[in-house]
C-alpha cells in the first residue's frame, strides 16, 4: 500500500501548498512514485502548481519528474453505496486510483474544516502540519493563558487530529507520525521565536507531534510558481550559480524530507 502523506492544518497562508510541492516533487526526483491531490477544491494551489511544472516542461522540452495528480471523481449520488457520504466515496476512489502506481501518496488539504479534510486526516500515515511562528498560527493547536503563556488544553485542528487518530486506532491501522513545522522563522524577533518555540516544545509532549523547522519567507517561492518549479529544479532549468538565499532554501527542503523520515527515502540531493 502507498504511504500516505496529509499536509493540513485550519488556517490558509502558512504554506501547505508550497510544502506539498516541494515534498512531492523531491521525492518524485530522487526516483519514488508520487501521486497527489487537492482537496481545497475552490483553489487548487497544489493543482495549479503541477499544471504549470507540465506547461513549463512542454514549452521548455525538458523531463523533469513531476508527481501524478488526480482530480476528486464527480460522481452521481445514485451510484454512492448506501450510507455513504458522497465526499467520502470521492476520496476514497481518488486514493484507489493512485495507489497502484504511488510509493507516496500527498493530500493538501484546504485551510479551513471540512468534511474531505476530516476524511484525509484520517488517512494519513505522516501528518505535516505547516505553522506560521507565532502565537496567532499557535492558537490553532491549543489554547493558551495570556498572562503566562501557559497551556489550557487542546485546541480545534488538535481536536480533529485526535479524533483522526481514534478512528484509524479503531480501524486497526498504525498510529500517525505528526510534524508540524516552523515556516517563515525570522532573523529577527528572536524573543518570539524563542517564545513560540518554547511553547510548541511542551505541547509536543502533551499531545504527541515533532517540531520540524519549515521554509523561511523567500521571494524564490513566489517567483518559481507560474513555471511550476521548485527550488530543486534550478540547475536542470539553467541555473548555474545559486545565490546563499537559494542554497539555504535547498537546504531547508532537504532538512524537512530527512525530518520526515519516510519510509525507504534516502535523502540524495
């Protein structure tokens, strides 16, 4: 059975999409079968992604490794097996259809709660759940004291991802790996960082996920989108000399696949 990866948290902006890509992509170059699909079905980032990578290869003539991606089936509600959600029968032919050819298969979720993202969250052998570092982004996975920061319990993303849980323990199923990563750490507000980083360190050991650092802000993520590219695809693409923001970006990506610790993944690039 493929290895299924969920990135996903409620909150839109802190680079599910952009995570989703690189992760896929990465693994697609270092020789896995990568299959994909969206589920924030009004933006389909990750599907507008991959759509570019084919239109910018075909125009380019290159052969970059670019993940398989699958659209949710439309189906008629006369043809959803009795006592099914209909959303639930979309996603789970959608899995079927990949998994013959996929060693991984990447859900993105959409920024928000919904009835598919609940669903996938369920599924998901490794968990990734991209935060921004500060205590806005924080209050997705608990709820805190304001006068000293401390921990009052779990909040409502925490509360999915533990019902998600339940029901693969109950489906006999092994339990989730959930990382959740620092994205656009800055140089500065190192009070902050330090603050957040603190906080995540102790709710880690209360509910059960790893830090991760993520992705700093980088204008090269931005500007790599329209063509589909991620920042592995450089040299094959012209770029011969990387500048030290572009180094450390591929070094952030390489960081994250060896955090992630999948299965039958060496890190080679």
């Amino acid at each position: 059975m493929a290895h299924i990866i969920v990135v996903g948290n409620e909150k839109g902006g802190s680079g599910k999409s952009t995570t989703s890509m690189h992760v896929s992509t990465a693994l697609a170059r270092m020789g896995h079968r990568v299959g994909t699909m969206d589920l924030d079905l009004r933006q389909q980032s990750l599907g507008r992604y991959i759509e570019n990578r084919h239109a910018f290869c075909a125009k380019k003539g290159l052969a970059l490794a670019i993940p398989a991606y699958v659209n949710l089936p439309d189906i008629a509600p006369e043809d959803v097996p009795q006592g099914t959600n209909i959303n639930d029968h979309r996603l789970a032919l959608a899995v079927q259809s990949l998994e013959p050819e996929s060693d991984f298969i990447l859900i993105d979720c959409p920024g928000s709660h919904t009835r598919l993202s609940q669903m996938a969250h369920a599924m998901a052998d490794t968990l990734i759940t991209p935060l921004n570092d500060s205590f806005v982004d924080f209050d997705l996975l608990a709820r805190t004291r304001p006068e000293d920061g401390s921990i009052l319990g779990p909040s409502v993303y925490s509360e999915m991802v533990w019902s998600a849980r339940q029901t693969r323990a109950q489906a006999g199923l092994p339990p989730i790996d959930w990382i959740v990563t620092r994205n656009r750490l800055g140089s500065q507000q190192m009070h902050n960082k330090r603050k957040v980083g603190e906080a995540l360190g102790k709710l880690s050991k209360r509910i059960g996920f790893r830090v991760a650092p993520g992705f700093s802000e980088r204008v090269i993520f931005r500007e790599l989108f329209p063509r589909g590219l991620t920042l592995l695809d450089l040299r094959d693409t012209g770029t011969d000399r990387l500048n030290l923001s572009n180094i450390a970006a591929r070094q952030e990506v390489r960081d994250l696949i060896k955090t992630l610790n999948l299965p039958g993944v060496t890190v080679k690039f």
